[in-house]
C-alpha cells in the first residue's frame, strides 16, 4: 500500500502543476502532463491490487474530484481557444478582401510580342 500512497501524491502533484498550465494556456506542456498523469493513475489502480478498503476509495474520490475540476477548466480553456481562432478566421476573410483593391497591375504587359 505505501505504492499507493506515492501514486497518489504524485496524481495530485500532477493535477496542480495541469491547473497551472491551463491557467497559463500553455496547451503544449498541457498535453504532456495530462498523459503522465495517466500513466500515474494507471499505476495507482495496479499497485491496489486487489486490496480495496476505505482508503483507497477515499483516494478514488479526491482523484475523481481533481479529475472533475480539471475537466471543466479544459472545456473553458478548449471554449476560449476555439472562440479566438473563429475571431482570426473571420478578422483574416475580413482584410482578405482588400487583397484585390491592394494589389497593382502594371500598365504595360512584361512579355513582347513578336508579331507587332
């Protein structure tokens, strides 16, 4: 059980360090972290073996509730990005269309014709 005991701070220490991450928007880090927490989880439910008692529920729980937490701040963060990435694709359609009035034409063409 002292196994699950070490899994279990490191999930929680991984949760913190993902709020933060999501707080700062970085979405690179943040990916790492959430597939190392994972993993961490997935050995914590392993090294329980067969030996669940009111602990380990307890545990399951709190793992639960950060879970939770994260996930709701992933879809506030996830809704924020999608909202900016519409507001550039309408901000590029927008100044798109001055590309045809901000272009020149030259007067004369640059190729000869040989037969006048």
């Amino acid at each position: 059980m002292p196994d699950t005991q070490k899994y279990f701070e490191r999930f929680c220490q991984l949760g913190r360090e993902e709020q933060a991450l999501i707080a700062q928007q970085d979405t690179k880090r943040l990916g790492e972290v959430a597939s190392e927490r994972e993993v961490v989880m997935r050995e914590f439910l392993d090294s329980a073996g067969q030996h669940h008692d009111d602990a380990f529920f307890a545990k399951l729980r709190q793992m639960q509730a950060l879970h939770t937490s994260l996930r709701s701040e992933a879809q506030t963060l996830y809704q924020t990005l999608k909202d900016e990435l519409l507001k550039l694709r309408s901000e590029n359609k927008r100044l798109g269309g001055y590309r045809a009035g901000a272009t020149i034409t030259p007067l004369h063409s640059q190729l000869m014709s040989r037969s006048g």
